[in-house]
C-alpha cells in the first residue's frame, strides 16, 4: 500500500480534489487530480441522447436518469456510465449531487423538472444546472417554487433557456448547444492554480492511481513533469508499471513510452529515481514513426 497515492485515490472516489509534489534540481512539481467532471442527465427523452454522447466525447462521466425503463437503459445510453430507472427524487437522493457536479434537467414535462429542483434545492447546488424549456414556462415553474419557500436567487444562477443560443432546432442541435454550454462553463471555473510549478491539468486515470494505491508488489510511478512542441500528451500526465511490465494509464504509447518503460524496469530493480528526456523532433523519432514533433521530460520514481 502507497499511503500517499491511497489518500489521492480516497479524495478522487470522494470528488475532492488532491495534490503530490516532487522537488528535482532545485524546482518543485506540483500535479493537482481534480475528479473527472460528473454529468447526471435527469430525463432520457430524445434530447438527452446526443446531450450524453457528445459530454461523453468531452471526457465527462454521464449518468442518466429517468423512471421510465423504455427510456432509461444503456441500449438508448451506450456511452453512459449510469443508467438509472427511478423516480427522479428518489435517483437524486441516492447520487447524491456534488458542488462539482453538472446537472442537466431535461424532462418531459415541469412537474417532473419541479420534482427535481425540490431535492437539488435542499443539498449542494451543483457547479452548472441547465433547465430546458421556454421562458414563460420556466418563469411559472420558478414562481411555483418561490412560493413554495424555496430562494429566488439559486433560481436566478440556472442556465435556462438551457445551451448556447445557436438556433438549435433537432435534437442533435440541441445536444451541440448544451454541450457547448457545459465546455463554456468549465472553462470559466478554472481549477485554482496557487500551486508552486502547478503542472498541467489532466485527466485523473483512476486505473493508474489505483494501482499505485493498492498494489504491495515493486512499482514505478512515470510522470511527465513538462512538454514542448506537438506531444501524445500534456505535462501532468500519470502512467504505473508493475515488474512484469504492466501498464496502467499512458504517457503516449509507441516509442516515447517504450524507452520510458526500459529506464523504469531498472528503476524497479534498483530503486530511487531518475528523469528520462524524449525528443520527437529529430530523424531517429522521425524514422520510428514519431511524427509529434516535440520533447517531453519524464519522471521515473520506483514505488
């Protein structure tokens, strides 16, 4: 057990963001792991189908709920995480909504919409919440719940009409239009940078993590500490290898991560660490296939 990785783990399964640093020639490298953005799809009409296949390119875990089981199941969801067949309140209270979540309620009728604000409204407001419908209709759909006690102003930070103003008329037009929305959104809300030599940020590969946290047998950890010109990846990007050579996540695949991985067999063997620089920009990478045309510095750190 990695008790340092074990506590990333813990905090991503949670939705808490984490952090590990390592200090090399005088500079610190601080990689920050936020969890992967979360969308929960409450309504499984037409509308939400491309709304989950277009976030599901955009590297976001969809969750798909509506009580209806024609409409909630991974044959209209393939490329759900989730599928969900409940009652919209009772699926809610068992998600449980993150302040990191993104919410997109669209149902097939204001009452259910209605449903669904009621139980959001009583815990954490996600980070985006999109409501579909017009504004006449929303409007009365807010004054009803005014009414009802619950704040004007959590009301008044609710994308709605919900997606991008593109004129989006179909459904797929509408899925393009609120997943704009989402992209925009998280854009806007950055993760705070106030790290020393903040890497940048990626993706966090559970699998990776994982097996750094759990696993007792001899590891390494191969971290990409910067990058310049066109690489496979960014700087920040993760990647384990057990003894056996066993991957879990990537630096980049091919020849880049093939040259890595024989500094890291010895690392394993041997112990401590060193950093592996990779140039892509020269004829021998050229020649190998390695078209990216950049460099990348990689650390090697047995575990």
């Amino acid at each position: 057990m990695n008790k340092e990785f074990g506590d990333v783990y813990k905090a991503l399964q949670e939705g808490r963001s984490a952090v590990i640093s390592r200090e090399l020639e005088g500079q610190i490298y601080t990689r920050l792991f936020v969890p992967q953005d979360r969308l929960i799809i409450l309504g499984g009409g037409h509308v939400a189908q491309p709304i989950c296949h277009i976030a599901s390119l955009l590297d976001f875990d969809v969750i798909v709920v509506d009580d209806r089981p024609a409409f909630a199941n991974h044959e209209r969801f393939p490329d759900a995480k989730e599928v969900i067949c409940e009652p919209f309140a009772d699926a809610l209270k068992a998600i449980g909504i993150r302040e990191t979540d993104y919410v997109c309620v669209v149902t097939r009728g204001h009452r259910y919409d209605a449903d669904c604000l009621r139980v959001i409204f009583k815990g954490n407001i996600p980070s985006y919440l999109g409501l579909i419908g017009s504004k006449r209709r929303v409007g009365g759909l807010f004054d009803l719940l005014e009414a009802e006690g619950y704040d004007r102003a959590v009301m008044d930070r609710i994308y709605t009409p919900i997606g991008v103003p593109i004129g989006a008329i179909t459904p797929a037009e509408i899925g393009v239009s609120v997943t704009a929305q989402l992209v925009q959104h998280r854009r806007k809300n950055p993760i705070a940078s106030d790290y020393e030599g903040l890497l940048e940020q990626t993706n966090s590969d559970l699998s990776a993590i994982k097996f750094l946290a759990e696993s007792d047998e001899k590891k390494a950890l191969l971290l990409v500490l910067s990058s310049t010109g066109s690489t496979p990846v960014r700087s920040g990007s993760l990647m384990a290898m057990d003894y056996l050579g066993n991957v879990y996540g990537t630096i980049g695949g091919g020849c880049s991560e093939a040259g890595v991985m024989a500094k890291a067999r010895k690392i394993i063997r041997e112990g401590g660490s060193c950093v592996v620089d990779i140039d892509m920009t020269n004829e021998v990478a050229e020649s190998e296939g390695m078209v990216c045309g950049g460099t990348m510095r990689v650390l090697v750190e047995a575990l």
